[in-house]
C-alpha cells in the first residue's frame, strides 16, 4: 500500500456532478482515476486522482504490485465521490496478464509482469500441441512470447496454478474487487490466445489441446454490460453510494483508445501511440489467411463486434528507457528534458541510423541507449552518440514502422486509407507526428491525447442512454476534443529520402 492521503478538498475536481463516469484507466507506467461528463455537444475530461504502477523484481520474476494498484483505485474514487455524484465506474487495463484466484476466491500471489522472462521457450510448447496455422486460425492473435497462452504454458505444473479455481485478466481482477462478481470482457479476453475470433468465445477445442481446464474461466461479458454494483467495504472507504454501477466497458486499454477516435468516415487507420504503438483498421470481420499470419497481425475484438486488426510496435518504450537511463546516471551526467531532446533530435542528422523497434533485444528493461548503438553496429551503421542522436534515431525508426504496418494492414483487408488517427500519449510528440505523416504519406490527425479513458466514459455514457451509435459517438470526439493535422510534406527529394530510408531497415522476422 502506498500510504497516501487525498487531495485536500481545494484540490479536487471541478467538473459539474451531473452524469459524471469515472474511468479507471491503468497503464504500464501509471494510473489514473478520470471524471468525464457527456452531453449532446459537451465531452469533459478532468483527472481525480495518477498513481504510479511500478513493477517489483522478486526472486522469482517480476511482478505486478497489484495492491498498491488496487490502493490507487479506491484512493482515486475517493477523489470522485468528493466531486459530487458518480453515475459509474469502469475500469481498462493493459491486456494479457492475470491474477489467479483460489477456491475461496483469494488471489494466488502477486500477478507476473508481461515482460518478465519466464515464458522463454513457452510457444515451442505450445506449437507441439497446436500447429502456429492451427493456433492464428482459431484466435487470429498475433505472435508475442508474452500472450497469456504462453504464460500459462509456462505455468504448467506450477503449484499455484493446480491451486487456482480462476483466472482473471487485470481489469476484471480490478472489477471483481470492487464488486465480488466474476467475468471476463471481451476486448481483453482477445488477447490471451484462448479466444475463438470467429466465434468470439473461448475456444474450446485450443483449451482441450492445451489441457486448460474451462473453469478456469469465466464467463464472457460485452462493453456495456452491467458488472455489479459496489461492495460495502468499497462504498465505505471511498464514500460512493453503494448502489453506484460498475460498467463493463472496452477493458483493453487500445479498445477504448479506439472507440475516441475522432474518425468522421470510414477510410481511417488508426495509431494508438504511447510504451507500445498499436497499428492498424477497425474491420467487421477476422482476417485470417496465411498472408495475415506471416504478416504478424492481430485479430483483437473492439466494440460492437468489431475487429482490431493491428499489429504491436514497441512504441514509445524505447524513448522512455532511454530517459530513464540517462536519468539514472548513464553515460549522460545531467539528461535533458524531453523538449530539449526533441530540440536536439529535430536538428540530428536525418537517417542517420535506423533500428527495427520490434527487435527482441528491446523488449525487456535495460541500458537502452546502448542497445540501440550496439543494433547499429551489429546491422554495420554508425552508432548514434548524443542523446538527440539517439531520439532522432528511436523517432524515425518509429515513423517507419507505422508506415510499414499501416501499408501491410491496408493490402491484407483489401482497404484504402486516406488518413491516419494518432491519439495516445504520441499525439503530444510533433516530431513523431509529422514523420509518420512524411513517411505514410497520408495527413495525420493528432488527437485525443486522453483516448482511453474517453473511450471507457464514452462507453459507459452510451449504457446510460447518453450517447447513440459507434460513428456519432466519434463525431461527438471530433466536435469536441482539441486535435492538430499534419499534412506530409510534398518535397520529392524529402518523400525519396523516406522510402530509401524504409528500404535500409530489416524487420525482424514475425512468425518463427
């Protein structure tokens, strides 16, 4: 537990009572609690209460400390209740880890961090009971060593995992605190590599190959589903209303980051930009040939039965672990602030040196400024030295490898793109933001940079009546949400530059 109070009662939010939703929105880095209210013409974003989410090294990996996690929630609705009426809570997560609870619903230990090493070897595992073609045709999920599947896999014997009754990803662990009931959303549960993509349930015969036991999990739930209402001990520490909802809502954290994109017609790719960069098209159905498997895309759910067909980019990962290098001592004495570094990139010599994001080397915690020089000496390129070197470097790489994705995603579904969406954290990087449109080509809307906790208000405003469909909920983002357009530069000899630079970068390979 973190021990900290709330803010005094000057400091809490300002934002009117009246159909006020607060969304709980946890990320790698941190969390939030955010208080939105929605109108016909009116969408207001405040924050109660950030917390940081701060993983712990044991000895037998690393893990979640999901109860300072769970502490910042509850302090968070604290903050809300004090703001006046709350018409409910809903609550997204990143996707994939879990929390395992026994027979007496007590949770077994502190959930493993999606990047700790331990599935090392776990998809070979798998791939001898299930063919990697059989596995992408049931879940259509993209190939990570970290997806729950593999977790599980490695799992496999473990005494925590005989003693487990059930298994909840980390948003419906969350829900089920606040609430004692058990489910299992769907946006999330997309993720695991358990789901049918087709069916969009669990997959049987993937739990019968694997010698998952069904139990394990619960059953399915669809954002806008009730979830309960709050506990006694929760509406006594925070001072909600007992009766206060809990909304299911897109629980995959680029699940409700999708539903804000402020898209005013149908020919958009979309950018979910901040530790990863989630690249791809909202689709009516799975695309689930071979060419989408080689490719490395996903089939994730999004709301109203739609299709997320993305693919994973490490994102703004490395740029943070850079920061956090420097921060920490490093090779740089005193570490600039990110505007000063962005100073520094935009004036780097362009092109200098260029990594593929997607490299295994870069995925887990580390000197990461020294990764990236030693990718570049290993791929025969001069290693980038200062820190604006280094940036220029992460960022251009970046744009790259949105511009692959969106390219590949675009002729796998057969659809043209006009445009891309860019909301997240990224949407705040210019730089980042004018390089994808240079090295798309296409005009670039930049905006909201709170998506995910609009998507999770918005869809709790439309359980509540508030709002109507997908396309005018997106309408009433755009009217309403500050946004900035960037326009891809028309200089031939700039629009040459980015291809020879697409053309010098190896990706990774995708599928083993």
């Amino acid at each position: 537990m973190t021990g900290r109070q709330p803010p005094a009662p000057d400091a809490r939010p300002t934002i009117p009572p009246r159909d006020v939703f607060a969304a709980v929105d946890l990320g790698a880095g941190s969390g939030r609690v955010m208080l939105g209210r929605v109108g016909p013409d009116d969408l207001v974003l405040t924050e109660a209460h950030r917390f940081p989410n701060t993983p712990i090294p044991l000895p037998d990996g690393l893990r979640w400390n999901v109860l300072a996690l769970f502490q910042g929630v509850l302090e968070g609705l604290r903050v809300a209740a004090r703001s006046g009426g709350v018409a409910s809570v809903g609550v997204d997560t990143w996707g994939v880890d879990y929390g395992l609870l026994d027979a007496d619903g007590a949770l077994l230990g502190a959930p493993f961090h999606y990047r700790d090493p331990r599935t090392d070897g776990a998809a070979e595992d798998v791939w001898a009971r299930i063919g990697q073609a059989e596995l992408y045709r049931i879940t259509g999920l993209q190939h990570l060593p970290f997806n729950t599947v593999f977790q599980l896999a490695s799992a496999a014997g473990s005494a925590q995992l005989h003693a487990a009754r059930t298994l909840l990803l980390m948003p419906d662990l969350m829900v089920h605190w606040l609430t004692g009931t058990v489910g299992a959303e769907e946006t999330n549960a997309s993720t695991t590599g358990l789901f049918d993509a087709r069916a969009g349930t669990w997959s049987k015969e993937l739990l019968g190959a694997l010698g998952v036991d069904p139990v394990l999990l619960p059953p399915l739930r669809a954002p806008g589903d009730p979830a309960g209402r709050l506990l006694p001990y929760v509406a006594e520490f925070t001072g909600l209303d007992a009766r206060t909802p809990v909304t299911t809502v897109a629980s995959h954290d680029t699940a409700s980051a999708v539903v804000a994109v402020p898209a005013t017609g149908p020919d958009f790719a979309y950018l979910s930009c901040g530790t990863w960069s989630l690249a791809g098209l909202e689709l009516e159905a799975p695309v689930l040939t071979e060419e989408a498997r080689a490719a490395n895309f996903t089939n994730e759910r999004g709301v109203d039965g739609t299709v997320r067909f993305l693919r994973n980019i490490m994102g703004l990962w490395l740029l943070d672990e850079c920061r956090r290098t420097w921060a920490g001592g490093g090779t740089v004495a005193e570490p600039p602030e990110l505007p000063e570094l962005l100073a520094q990139a935009a004036r780097a010599e362009p092109f200098a040196a260029l990594v593929d994001p997607d490299a295994p080397e870069f995925l887990t915690p580390g000197d990461m400024p020294e990764r990236i020089r030693a990718h570049c000496r290993r791929t025969g390129q001069r290693p980038p030295a200062s820190p604006g070197e280094v940036v220029r470097c992460v960022l251009e790489s970046l744009a790259l490898a949105h511009r692959r994705t969106l390219r590949q995603a675009a002729e796998l579904a057969g659809r043209e793109v006009t445009r891309v969406h860019l909301v997240g954290g990224g949407a705040r990087n210019e730089l980042l933001c004018q390089w994808t449109a240079d090295a798309t080509g296409l005009p670039v809307v930049a905006g909201p940079v709170e998506a995910t906790a609009l998507g999770n208000v918005l869809v709790q405003a439309r359980a509540a009546g508030l709002v109507g469909d997908l396309p005018s909920t997106r309408r009433l983002v755009a009217r309403t949400q500050p946004l900035r357009h960037y326009v891809p530069r028309k200089d031939p000899v700039g629009r040459a530059a980015w291809d020879a630079a697409a053309a010098r970068i190896e990706p990774s390979p995708r599928n083993p």
